[in-house]
C-alpha cells in the first residue's frame, strides 16, 4: 500500500472509532441510565439487559456476529473488516464506559435533566455516531447492516429503513419485564411511556443519520489549470484513486492552447485533492464549485420508481 493508501485508512478508522464512541456515550450517558430504549441490536439488549441484567455489551456482541455473517456476504469483505472493528469497539464501550463515566456525571447531565430532554440528545449523539460509521462504508452493527443491504436493492434512505425496523423493536418491548438498578418492577404504564420516549428517540436518531449522511455525501467539481497536466492527472488518478478528465481549452486573452483536468469528488475529500495540488504545481489555479448530484462510476445510483 502507497503511503495516501495508508493515510486513508488511518482516516476511515479514525472516523468509525469517532462514531462508535459517540454511539456508545449516547447509550451510557443518557438513555441507560434512565431505563429508555431504542432500536436496533442496543435496543433491544437494553431490552434484555432491564429484564434480566445480562450486560448490554455481550447480547450486542453475539446478535451481532450473526447479522456481520449476512452483511459481510452480500455487502463485501471491505464493509465486513470495518464493521468487524465497530462491532468489536462498540461492544467494549458499551461495556467499559458504564464503570468510567463518573456517577456524579451521568446524574447532572441525565437524571437531572428529564428522560424527554435525555431522549432527544442521546438520539442525537447515537445518530450522529451511526451516520459517521455509514459514511465510512463501515458500521455499528445490527439494523444498519440490514439497512444497507436494503438500500442496496431498493430506493430508500438508510435512515427510514433503520426508523421501520426500530419501532418493532421497541414495541417489543412490552412483551418483557422491565427492573429498575433497585431491582423493582417498573409499572406497565410506565413501560407505555417508555415506549413512546423510544420511539421519540429512533425519529431523532434517523433524521440525525439522514443528516449527516446527506452532508457528507455532497460533491464537488473542481478544474485545475496547471502546465504541469500529466503528472497531476496521474497523482489524481493513480494515488487518490479518483476520475480525470483533460479537456482541451484556449486562453481567449493569451491564445494559448491549454489543458484544463476536471475532478469531482466527495466534498469530504476536498483537502486531499487539495494537498496533492499544492505538492505538484503550488502555482495551479483551481475553480471549485459544489454539484446538486453526481451519478455513476462510484457515487450514487440513479433509482426510478417503477410505473404502476
């Protein structure tokens, strides 16, 4: 692997820890602690967890080797290795930061603060912590698993699909017995208010993940006027591993017969594009602007809705 191969996967990695630790703080922090619930694999170990005390981190790990087998089948080795380490990452967190996070801290900024105002924010943190993994090409286990490889089929956003199976989930719920940290019978009325919290949770964690999602996936087209157009064409092409096109222009005010390299490319890798500029030719003249929608050759997939 060249030395941008390395820099790149370091960056991926990093980003999915980010996602996981964020995903796994959402849980310790403000849902736990004040016996809500969610969606996906978590959920219902928290599920589990409420009922019978078995560790979260441990129903996670094992729900989700099963799921990984299925992803990894249909989805690739690349998505499997990354969602292998989120999986692995997110099952220690979710069992290490319980005993880390301070009790003192978990009381200010939870139990403190209402289990409606602790639903919106860890639905946040947990969303925001899956939309990073996604965008990776990686990870948090469970329903996104399922989710991508819907989407991979149908025309759907990664977000609905998660928000459809969730609310199963936690209506689930309701068929198991919940238990305090003192060890008593949380009231069935209560549970119905839990519920409804859950589902709260899942509708902001969604649109947490379809934001983001949208954010990094947006593009832009760049056009680089440089006289050194071979050697940046190929460090273009070859190391970052992105599309080129050279298109033939004149200089109406010099009347030079120039060359001008076209690249578009996600917005979040805007400044390694720009690194390799700089490297090459430091006096190259770049025009960027942001695109409404790149299809094709790697980047989205044009979906259309069958006729009836």
């Amino acid at each position: 692997m060249t030395r941008q191969s390395w820099g790149t996967l370091i960056k991926e990695y990093s980003l999915v820890t980010l996602g996981v630790v964020s995903y796994a703080l959402g849980w310790t922090i403000f849902l736990l602690p004040n016996n809500l619930i969610g969606g996906g694999v978590s959920g219902f170990a928290s599920i589990l967890f409420y009922a019978t005390g078995l560790p979260m981190g441990v129903t996670y790990f094992l729900l989700n080797v099963m799921l990984l087998i299925i992803g990894t089948k249909i989805l690739g080795t690349g998505f499997g290795g990354k969602t292998i380490y989120a999986i692995l990452m997110t099952s220690v967190m979710l069992s290490l930061l319980p005993k880390v996070v301070p009790d003192d801290f978990i009381h200010e900024f939870a139990l403190s603060n209402g289990k409606l105002l602790c639903t919106f924010i860890g639905g946040i943190i947990a969303g925001f912590g899956i939309g990073v993994s996604i965008s990776q090409g990686g990870s948090t286990g469970g329903t996104d698993i399922i989710a991508l490889v819907w989407c991979k089929y149908y025309a759907a956003s990664p977000g609905r699909v998660i928000l459809i199976i969730d609310v199963a989930i936690i209506l689930s719920s309701l068929c198991f017995p919940s238990f305090t940290e003192t060890g008593e019978l949380l009231p069935f009325t209560e549970k119905l208010a839990v519920v409804v919290y859950g589902l709260i949770q899942v509708t902001v964690s969604g649109y947490a993940i379809d934001l983001y999602l949208s954010g990094s996936k947006q593009s832009v087209q760049a056009f680089i006027f440089t006289k050194k157009v071979e050697e940046m064409a190929d460090a273009i092409a070859f190391d970052m591993k992105r599309g080129v096109t050279v298109i033939p222009a004149k200089g109406w005010f010099s009347k030079e017969e120039r060359q001008v390299i076209m690249v578009v490319t996600r917005k979040t890798d805007l400044n390694i594009l720009l690194r390799y500029v700089k490297s090459i030719d430091p006096d190259a003249f770049l025009s960027v602007s942001s695109v409404m929608g790149v299809y094709g050759q790697g980047f989205d997939t044009i979906r259309l809705k069958g006729k009836k």
